[in-house]
C-alpha cells in the first residue's frame, strides 16, 4: 500500500502533498474553470483537445475517448469536467479503485446516457475483469453479461449509448497497451511554469476575494511545486496569516512570513524534504547511503520517504538516485547553506564517481 502523500508517517497534514484532501475537494469545485479559453496553463493540451471537442461537435457525436496523464494535482479532473461541459453532456465521476469487479462496470455503463461523459479516476488500478470489459465497450458500446456459472452460463450482449470515457492516470506506464490504444487521444499534463502559477494564484484569489499583489502571487507560485493545487492551498494559508497578523493583504513579504511559518521553504521544500536533504548531508556526507538507511535517519518509512520526498527532490536536482545509493547534488549543498566537499585529486574515486 502506498503512502499518503499529505500525512506521512510523521502524522502532520504536509502543505506542499499534491493529493487532494477533503477541504481541497470543497474549495476546487469552486475554483475550477468552467471551459477551455478560462484554463490555465497546458498549452498543447488544451490546444488539441480543442481540436477534438469542436469536430466532434461538428460531427454531431460524440468526443474520442481521452486519456490525460500526468502527476496529481494538474487539472485531469478539471479538464474532464470541461470536456462535458464543452460537449453539452452530463458527466458521470467514478474511479478505478472503486470498480473491483466487471459487474460494478456493467452497472455503471448500462446506466450511461447517449452521449454522456465517464470520467474514470486513476484508471490503472481497475481490475483485470472489468478492464477487460472496458475494452468491447469502449470499441464496440456493448457489454456482454454473462449470467449463470459453469457449464450453464450464458452471456447476453448488452447494447451501450455512444459514450465518451475520459482516463486520468498518474502512472500511464502500468495501463496495457489495447486500453491505452483505444482511447483517441491521450494527453500528458506538464509541471506548470512559475508565470503560469501566478495567473493560476491571481484567479483564485479573485474568487477567493482576497486582495494581493503581483509580487505576493509570485512569492506563492515560486513555493508551488509547479502545481495548481498546491498553489491554492498555499494561498489558503497565506490568506489565513494574513486576516489574523497583517490588514488582509497579501504582498512578498507576507507571503513569505506566512510559508515560513507553515515550513514551506523558497524552493518548496517542505520539513520532511528537509530533513532528508539534513541527514544525506550531516550523517552520511552526501552520500551515497542507502534507501533504508536514510529513511531510518529521518524517522520515517521507506515508501515513504522513497515515494512521497524523493520525487521533488530529483525533479529540483538536489538528489540522485544512484546504483550505489542516494547522493546530495551540489545544489542541496548549497540549498541548505552549506559547502560541498573538495573533489579528491585526480585518479581517486569522488562523491559522484568522478
């Protein structure tokens, strides 16, 4: 079982987690654009699927199947709802999880709509059998139910409305190659850019009705992580400092004090990415140490440290996953303040092998 991103063993709620918690679900419904030209950010994506939904519009049917990739937090969800919204078509959210068996999917799929819009949540955790059964309807709109057991079983098709099914998946590698050859169109959701964020951070803030400055959404999208949902949580809390000790208004410098003291770091970095930057550097040199020793380091557990902190902090490049263990960057060093170790003389093994 993997780890929650947002409360690692530590037990603390973490600030900078990409997954959705109950309160991110209240606030995004809010936040959410309603149609492609108010979406911020992804570009080509939201380019090309342009494409699509006007086509099929033209066409009069319905949209190719879409699948959208990408790390949590980007906007699949979001995007999926845009795509009903753009088609004129009510939208039906499930997930891959809560489909165990290919009758809770012949359940679901027998109650569709012409034309409505399946969204299907980390679609990589179905199970094999429905997954299976995905595949004919999707393909042909027809389910085959198979009544009875053993020698006696019958299997009766069962007719679908033209539908169109939307995937959103964080790990587009573990979906077979004939699900992910039916779907029309796949798009891959990018980190956004510090710019992108700030829009992203000036518009929730107007919904959010709460005043701040270019500099004070800079200051947020810079602690962001490239990802819109952290960016709004983060201007949760910083609207929040800024009610209680300031008049209100969100500027550089109350951004700053207010992610100071929620930890989050001008990197993004919270206390957990810290802290295992800490112990590579203060326990082990650099490295290279090994995964489970420096989770024991940190107090916490492999998983986590190997699936919640590691990500970011090879993304940044202040980490290097190696064949012989974990290895400060330079940039850690010098993140955190301090000075990397002289190169050995030439000819001698160094940090990094070099």
């Amino acid at each position: 079982m993997s780890p929650d991103e947002n409360t690692p063993a530590g037990g603390a709620e973490r600030l900078v987690g990409a997954v959705a918690d109950g309160e991110d679900t209240a606030v995004e419904a809010a936040l959410r654009p309603k149609d492609l030209g108010e979406f911020i950010g992804q570009t080509r994506v939201r380019e090309q699927l342009d494409l699509v939904l006007r086509a099929a519009r033209a066409r009069g049917g319905t949209a190719d199947h879409v699948l959208l990739s990408g790390a949590p937090g980007l906007g699949k969800t979001t995007l999926s709802m845009i795509i009903a919204a753009e088609m004129g078509a009510p939208i039906r959210i499930t997930s891959g999880p809560a489909i165990q068996h290919a009758g809770d999917l012949a359940s679901i799929l027998s109650s569709l709509t012409d034309g409505e819009v399946l969204f299907l949540d980390e679609i990589h955790r179905m199970s094999r059998p429905a997954e299976e059964m995905l595949y004919m309807a999707m393909e042909d709109f027809r389910v085959d139910v198979v009544v009875g057991k053993g020698p006696g079983a019958t299997a009766i098709p069962l007719e679908l409305p033209p539908f169109t099914l939307v995937g959103a998946t964080t790990r587009a590698g573990l979906l077979p190659p004939p699900l992910r050859d039916r779907f029309g169109f796949t798009g891959h959701m990018e980190f956004y850019e510090p710019a992108e964020l700030e829009r992203v951070v000036g518009r929730s803030a107007g919904l959010l009705d709460v005043e701040i400055s270019a500099e004070g959404a800079a200051e947020i999208a810079g602690r962001s992580r490239g990802t819109p949902r952290i960016a709004n949580r983060l201007l949760r809390r910083v609207r929040d400092y800024a009610q209680v000790r300031a008049d209100g208004v969100v500027t550089r410098e109350i951004a700053a004090q207010a992610l100071e003291v929620y930890e989050v770091d001008a990197r993004g970095l919270d206390r957990l990415d810290r802290a295992v930057l800490r112990a590579l550097l203060e326990l082990f040199g650099g490295g290279p140490v090994g995964l489970s020793t420096l989770a024991v380091a940190v107090g916490e557990e492999r998983e986590t440290v190997e699936e919640v902190a590691e990500p970011f902090l090879v993304r940044e490049g202040l980490l290097a996953r190696t064949p012989r263990g974990r290895v400060a960057t330079p940039a850690a060093w010098h993140h955190l303040g301090r000075t990397p170790p002289v190169a050995p003389p030439a000819g001698q093994p160094g940090l990094f092998g070099t």
